[in-house]
C-alpha cells in the first residue's frame, strides 16, 4: 500500500490556462473535465470552468480547479510548490519556463547549505521553491 501527497491548485477561471501552461514546462499527459461535461447543473456561465484537472508526469502530478460552483478562491502566498532533485538542467530548465511571465523572487544560485536554490511567483500567482541538491 502506498500514499502519495498530490497538490490540488484552484485558478478562478484559469484553470484551463493554467494547467496549458505546465504541461508545457512538465510535459506528461494532461486530462481536464468541464463542470458543463460531468453532468452537474450549472449556470450557462459555469458550464466551461474546469471542475477537475490532472496532469500526470514521470515524477509527479498536479491537480486544479477553477472552483466556481464548489466553492470561492481566495489566492493566497499560504503555500509552495517545491522542486527538489540533483538533476541540474532539468531543475534550471523547470525554473526558467515557470518564471516566464512570473516574476523571479530570489536568484537560482548556490546557498550556503551548498544547494542551488531560487523562488519565483509564476504567472498564475504560483510560488515555487526549487533546490538542486548538492552532489555528496
């Protein structure tokens, strides 16, 4: 048996955008299901928010949701999303796709708990960490 921790993002009405977006830095299968498709009763105006998406790579998977009828989204810095691994032209290429369009909050550049480490703000509000560890 096993348990895994997947991050479920909501974008008020960007979910379809937004997840576009990470697929193209992530690559993997992506799937989305309107609230007009799963059969719900919506407004005419909720019909094509997005009540589910999924994006599947090889290392991990993100969920969202526009949110809309199930609830209202309040954006907020509460959360980051962290990219951790020793792969480091994979981790710098993540970093400069994400930070297209965002803004880049602290450099990716050596620490002094000898990893690479930079923060940015995507441009769907997005905070990420991402560290390359240190070869040992």
């Amino acid at each position: 048996m096993t348990t895994t921790l997947i991050p479920y993002l909501n974008f008020p009405s960007q979910s379809k955008a937004a997840m576009e977006f990470y697929h193209s830095v992530f690559g993997g299968k992506l799937t989305m299901q309107t609230f007009g498709e799963s059969g719900m009763k919506v407004s005419e105006q909720e019909k094509d928010l997005v009540i589910h998406a999924e994006l599947k790579t090889d290392l991990f998977t993100i969920m969202a949701s526009d949110g809309g009828v199930m609830h209202a989204v309040t954006m907020g810095n509460n959360i980051n999303m962290s990219l951790i691994g020793t792969d480091e032209v994979q981790l710098r290429g993540f970093f400069e796709k994400l930070s297209e369009g965002g803004k880049i909050d602290m450099k990716l550049e050596k620490q002094f708990w000898g990893d690479m480490y930079g923060r940015l703000t995507d441009k769907f509000g997005v905070h990420w960490m991402v560290n390359i560890s240190a070869q040992k």
